[in-house]
C-alpha cells in the first residue's frame, strides 16, 4: 500500500524521508543549481548527505585532469579556475565554503544524451546516491514538445532524458521555480498550467510550495544570489534575480541588472513556488525525448527538437482569462 502524506507534511520532502544521500541538480545550465539551493540547503539541515551538481555553461574544458572525476564530469571546488569571471559552479562553491557547507560543486559539459547520462551515473555510484532533486529555474522543464514556443529545452530536456534511463536510482525527481520568467523566450504560461494538470491525472503531480524569506533557507537563498550577483556583475542570473525579487516581495517591472534593459519584467509571488514533479513521469510525457536518446552532442539534441518542431501540430497560445 503507498503511504499517502498528511495535508500538514510537503510531498517532496516526504518522497525523500528515506533517502540519505541526495544529489540536487541544476537541470539547464548557467545559475540553475542556485534555483535548488533552498531545499539542498534544508536537506543538510536534516542531517542528509547532500551532493551539488550543475549542467554548465562555464570553460571546463581548459580545467586540469585533476579537476575531472571521470569523463564529462569536473569537480568544482571554491579555487578552481580562478582567471575565469564567468563560472557559477566556483562561485556557489565559493560561497558554500564561506558558510560551513561541503563545498564541492560537480559540474557536466554541454554534451547530448548518452555521455550525460554515463557522467550522471559515475557521480552517483561515486557517492552511492539514493536520490536525484533535478531543478530548473523556469518552466521550459515542463514543456512537452507541442506548445506555442518551448523556451530553450535543449539541456533541460537533455538532462531529463539522461536521468529517465537511470531506473536503479530509487527516487528522481524535478523541481520548478521561477513561475512566468521563461515568458521572455516565448513560452505560455497558461499551457505549462495545462501540462501541470496533465500531470496531475498521471499521479506525476507532488504540488507546489512557496519559499518564504522569513524561513532559514530562504535568507540564505537571498544571500547566496546576492553573493553570486557580486562576483558574477557582467552576468548576473536573470532568472534567480527575479524569484529572490519575488521571494523579497517585489512585484512587477524590477530592476536588478542592466541585462534586463529593453525588456518588462512582471515579478510577482508565483515566481517563489515551488513545483514538483516524479521525473519519469515527466519524461513519460515529452513527446521528442526518444528522438535525442542517441544524441552525442548538444547541437545534436538542437537539430532533432528543430526536426520535431517543424512535423508536429502545434497547440495554440491562450491567454489568461483574468
């Protein structure tokens, strides 16, 4: 019989009561693993094993061979690669350090699906992982492949098939905040709402909670993103600028950084949920995931979804009714 959680306990939390040693991903490149630092953050508070790891946009290619665990896989620590300005995964080590916490950040190149997959599971066997968090900030995660616009899915979804063959693991699942943001890469929100309530009737669906600033991982959440805009000031995270916005209690057209000059922003609470999904049952749903299982190489991932797109049926944007 499967335990059913009481109203008062968090479903998420309660999929990972059993689990001790978790790794909290960053699903889509860039600044995402910042998206789960909160719950990473609140699992070490419990006394679990916690491991970061990140999809990345940093050179990692020009790191030394003792920086890679094994292949396609780097060992991010707070003095690795200290010429480079741009390189998320140092400056969250960075600051893990600052704070007490492990801090060591595992970081995978930008590759297709298969040598994703086998470096997801050297780190899990290196650690004996029990459990996989995989975070997005944004929503594009949750697109199946036919909506109005798809945000950039490329290493989010690339880093969902890598994982939806990995069935040895006990617990894998995916994470969403920052409600609304992808807005700005063409994506409609009221269709994620649809795909949300799809995968409701699949039993997917773990609900939603808000990450609130007056909790303990929520101020060092703010501080950790305000940390990482200071060390990082010519490319600061757009997306982790808005839900720490979001999580202060700003709302609207906020101004955080110049690289949001031309555009609106509408910073409002729903950035600070979160979302929680079984991952194989996202995966289930993504209707081009077996087109890229092959894949060796990110453009390859590109070059199929570009395929997909262009002999599909695409559903048409909707607007939100009030």
């Amino acid at each position: 019989m499967v335990a059913v959680p009481c109203l008062h306990t968090n479903p998420l939390f309660t999929r990972l009561a059993d689990s001790d040693r978790i790794l909290v991903a960053g699903a889509g490149g860039g600044f995402d693993i910042y998206s789960g630092l909160p719950l990473a953050l609140c699992l070490l508070h419990q006394g679990r094993d916690v491991y970061f790891a990140n999809l990345s946009f940093s050179a990692l290619a020009g790191l030394p061979a003792d920086n890679w665990a094994a292949d396609d896989l780097a060992v991010v620590t707070p003095d690795t690669a200290p010429h480079q300005s741009y390189f998320p995964e140092r400056t969250l080590a960075q600051w893990l350090h600052r704070h007490g916490y492990p801090p060591t950040v595992y970081a995978f190149p930008q590759t297709g699906v298969r040598p994703l997959r086998a470096a997801y599971r050297a780190l899990i066997e290196r650690h004996a992982i029990d459990a996989v968090v995989l975070v997005d900030g944004g929503t594009d995660i949750l697109l199946r492949g036919d909506e109005a616009g798809l945000g950039t899915p490329e290493e989010d979804l690339t880093s969902v098939a890598a994982l939806a063959a990995l069935d040895d693991v006990p617990n894998r699942l995916v994470v969403s905040v920052g409600f609304g943001v992808d807005a700005y890469h063409g994506v409609n929100h009221v269709q994620v709402l649809e795909n949300i309530a799809a995968l409701e009737r699949d039993g997917a669906y773990l609900g939603a909670f808000s990450l609130p600033r007056a909790t303990r991982e929520g101020a060092l959440y703010l501080d950790a993103v305000a940390h990482a805009q200071q060390h990082t000031p010519d490319h600061p995270s757009i997306v982790n600028g808005s839900i720490a916005a979001a999580v202060q209690g700003s709302f609207g057209d906020v101004r955080f950084t110049d690289r949001t000059r031309g555009s609106e922003l509408f910073v409002n609470p729903l950035m600070a949920l979160y979302f929680a999904f079984e991952l194989p049952g996202l995966a289930s749903r993504c209707l081009y995931l077996d087109r890229i299982e092959d894949t060796y190489l990110m453009r390859q991932v590109h070059s199929r979804i570009a395929e997909f797109r262009e002999t599909t049926v695409i559903r048409p944007p909707r607007s939100f009714p009030h």
